[in-house]
C-alpha cells in the first residue's frame, strides 16, 4: 500500500532563516505530487505540483521554492523566511491518471517569529 | 482564478440530526468534484470524487450529488454523530491539462454536540 510521509510536524523559526520541508511518498511510482498551504483563516492555496523528477510547477508568486530531486521525494524550501510565510503545510499525492483523491501527509505547522 | 464556495461556513448541530452543506464551483470546463473530510490533528481524507452530472455517491451515512450543468454539489449526513464533527472540504479540478491540480473551498466547519 500507499503511503506518504510529511516532516517536521512543527517548526517555529525567524524571520530570515532558511526553511526545509520534506515529504516522501513510498509504495508507488510516478507519482503527481503537490504543495498546499493553509494560511490563517484562508483555504487550502496550491503552492507548487511536480509530475516528474526535476519537473516543478509554480502556482503562486512567493518566497518559496520546491524540488524533486528523487521520483518519489518532494521538498519545500526558501532561503530567507518572511513572516507571511507561516502556516499549515501539506504535501498530496496522487496518480496522474485516474479519478482517485489526494492522499495527504500530515502536514508541518509553520510558525516565523 | 477559479472561485469555489462552500456554505455555511460553520455549523452546529444536536446528535442524530441530518445535515446538508453546499458546494459551488465554475460549471464551465468541469473534470472533477472531490469532497474531504478533514478532522482536527489529522490528514485531509477524500470521501468522494464525483464525475457525471447527476451523481450520486454514499459512504455509510454520508451521500452527496452533483450538478455540473449548474455548478454545485450537496453533501448530506444523515444522523449526524459526534464523531462527524470535522472540516468538510470540497475541491474543484478542471479538464484539459490541469494535472489533477484542486481549487479547494474554504470548508464548512461542523461540530456535532453529543
């Protein structure tokens, strides 16, 4: 089976600090993945989606960046933090064909100080 | 920008009343209609993903319909239990090459009082 795996769960850092989040997917292969992020009071925002290795999409101007380096590895990064960057992260995957759901990790709490 | 609106944003209700909660998205260029439940301290988890016009899908006590000629989806749970209480989300995904990306609504946030 299917799983995903999201990491740290929580992370308080300052403001102009660099940021890492990492998210792997294993028991399948090619997957779509994608970067959500949940502000304070607002929706689920697609950041980012990947449909192969070294493949990124931008959705939104910002102050991150993502990268699959490995097929089933998906990383979230920026190199100066804003305070407007925090939030709820969460990574999704999901076959690039079919009609199935995103299965999600379980997301890092995003705290700039 | 493609706009998906659920309605109401909250809601309360007793145990063992049915509840209803709507969800609106472009009727145009319309591939798929997901719904997750997503509850405090855990994952999002899809209920259903709904393609046709006039579909109707259940999982236990929860059911929900679509109309992509008009734009809209009801989710409906009958007898509503305590362990229902959860932030419902309803995702749009558009045809043509959008590579399964999902414009989400902002939720509608149910509490179930025992």
């Amino acid at each position: 089976s299917q799983t995903i795996h999201q990491w740290p769960a929580t992370l308080v850092q300052p403001v102009g600090s660099p940021l890492s989040l990492e998210c792997t997917v294993e028991g399948t292969s090619n997957p779509n993945l994608y970067w959500y992020r949940q502000a304070a009071g607002r929706g689920l925002q697609l950041l980012f989606y990947s449909v192969g290795i070294g493949q990124i999409s931008s959705e939104v101007p910002q102050n991150l960046s993502a990268s699959r380096p490995q097929d089933r590895q998906f990383i979230l990064s920026s190199k100066k933090l804003l305070l407007s960057d925090s939030g709820f992260y969460l990574c999704a995957w999901r076959w690039g064909r079919g009609l199935k759901g995103y299965t999600f990790g379980s997301g890092t709490r995003l705290t700039v100080v | 920008i493609l706009n998906v609106e659920q309605s109401p944003q909250s809601l309360h209700v007793q145990e063992g009343d049915s509840t209803n909660f709507t969800c609106s998205f472009p009727s145009s260029n319309f591939y798929a209609l997901h719904w997750y439940r997503w509850e405090t301290a855990k994952s999002p988890e899809a209920l259903f993903v709904m393609t046709l016009n006039g579909d109707e899908k259940k999982k236990g006590r929860i059911s929900a319909t679509l109309n992509t000629k008009e734009g809209y989806s009801y989710l409906y749970i009958k007898g509503s239990q305590p362990e229902d209480s959860a932030t419902y989300l309803c995702a749009f995904n558009a045809g043509g090459t959008s590579y399964g990306k999902l414009t989400f609504g902002q939720g509608t946030i149910l509490t179930v009082h025992p």
